[in-house]
C-alpha cells in the first residue's frame, strides 16, 4: 500500500500542471477575449506565453509518463485516456500557433486541458495491460490516441467556428472574435486535422482487429466500443467525401464533426467511465 507522502508526489504533476493551464486560460481570456477600450487590438502570442504551455506540457507529461509506465509495465484508465488526449491536443494548438494565428483560441482549450489534467488525481483508478510490449499494441495505442487528440482539437475548432460565423452572421465584432484566426484559416485547419485523424483512426481500427490476440488477448470481438469506433469512422468518411464531391463546408461540416466527435469518445471514454467509475470496475 502507498504511503501518503507517496501518493501526494504522485498526483503532484497532475495537480500543478492544471493549476498552471487554468491560470494561463485566465491570463489569455483577459488579454484576448475581454472586452477593453482598444477591444479591436489583437496582441500576438509571447515567447513567454509559448515557454509557460510548454512548461505545463513537460509537467504534465512527466505525470503521464509516471502513472502509466511506473512499475516496469503498463496502466491506463479513461481519466489518463482523457488527460493524454488534451495534452496532445494543447501540444498541436502550440505547433500550429508557428504556422497561424492560435492565440485567440487559447481561452477555450487551455481550460479544458486544465479539466483534463487534473483527471487522473480524481480518478486515480488503473488497471494493467497485458501485451504492452508487443509491436501490434503500440502502434494501435499510437495511432489511436493521436487519432483522439486530432479529432478532440477538430471539434473544438467546430465550436469556435460555429461561434465565429454567427457573430460575423450578426454583425458584431468583439474582442474574442477579432482575435479568432480568419474563418477559411480555421476551415483549411479542421479539415486538414480531420484527414490526418481519420487516417491516424484507420490504422487503429485495422491494427485493432488484425492483432487483436496480441493486443487484447483474445479475438476481435463486435461489442459496443467497437462498434461506436467504427460508426465514428464512417460519419468522417462521409464528411471527408462530402467535403471533397460536394464542398461541405460552414454549418454541415461543423454538424458532421461534432456528431463524430461524440460518437468516439463514447468509444472508450464513456464505456471506460461507466465500468471504472459507475460500477467500480478497472
């Protein structure tokens, strides 16, 4: 049994990390989004900004690291599931704030990464995975959780346009708004985000079932998780189809990744909650 000390240097990294997101959410909501006197001055990402997220990154990570691969082996849960995918998510809005404009999108995905950090020191429930170390799992462990990141950050981004073209619709123009990436930059963005994933996705499915013995122990079997994953994978079919034969874009596409979105994180998220949290389960 852990000793107290223990435990609380555990969830440290976990505790600071959000503590450090939430406080950098603050900071860009009052120079980003709240509304001043000069309310229509955009101010660029600082290099002290971009040094402050990398540190909660590298913090954040450390406590990842330490929580699934502590003890030789590998344990995981839908509260590291959830923090992973945030953590990968803040990382790709700081590689992409290189390219465009991201700083005004910040006040809405920092907050959430705080929420997502701090999840495993509420739920500090995992179980192990046998066949960690075999080849087949890593690269279904990869491709989905980059998958899940990818499409996390594409529905965010479906969020804030659908927000930004309703406000341009109304004709008012506020601070949030004008520090909000031009709307066709954020439209190249999602639907560059949404193809990678969907690839990314389709090599987790495909490897999830071919090496389903090595990775799971077991042959691949049609349960609720698999089957969310693959209707998941067909909504962003069609969205990629629809977008490349029709050229859906605005309030369609928005629809579309949102409904995919959800029916994803239903895929693991949701059933994980449900045996580990409702029912008591790892």
């Amino acid at each position: 049994t852990r000793k107290m000390p223990d435990i609380l240097l555990h969830l440290l990294p976990h505790v600071v990390s959000s503590l450090l997101y939430a406080a950098l959410g603050f900071h860009f909501w009052h120079t980003r989004w709240r509304e001043k006197e000069r309310s229509l001055v955009t101010l660029p990402m600082q290099p002290w900004e971009r040094a402050a997220i990398v540190v909660a990154l590298l913090i954040q990570g450390f406590g990842l690291y330490q929580g699934v691969f502590a003890g030789g082996g590998m344990r995981f849960s839908f509260s590291y599931a959830l923090s992973l995918m945030l953590w990968l998510a803040v990382l790709i809005y700081w590689l992409e704030s290189f390219r465009s404009r991201m700083d005004g999108l910040q006040p809405m995905v920092l907050p959430l990464a705080a929420a997502g950090a701090a999840a495993p020191a509420i739920f500090p429930q995992l179980r192990v995975i046998g066949h960690a170390g075999g080849w087949g799992f890593m690269v279904h462990f990869l491709a989905a959780m980059l998958a899940y990141s990818l499409f996390t950050l594409s529905a965010l981004h479906a969020v804030f346009m659908g927000f930004a073209e309703r406000k341009l619709h109304q004709r008012s123009m506020t601070r949030s708004l004008s520090s909000l990436p031009p709307i066709l930059t954020m439209e190249a963005l999602l639907f560059r985000m949404i193809t990678v994933a969907f690839c990314l996705l389709t090599v987790a499915l495909v490897s999830g079932v071919w090496f389903s013995e090595e990775i799971f122990g077991k042959a691949a079997v049609l349960d609720h998780k698999t089957l969310f994953a693959f209707a998941s994978w067909g909504i962003f079919a069609a969205l990629l189809v629809g977008r490349r034969v029709y050229g859906w874009r605005g309030r369609i596409a928005l629809r579309w990744t949102l409904a995919g979105f959800m029916v994803l994180l239903l895929a693991y998220i949701g059933s994980r909650f449900v045996a580990e949290v409702v029912l008591g389960r790892l």
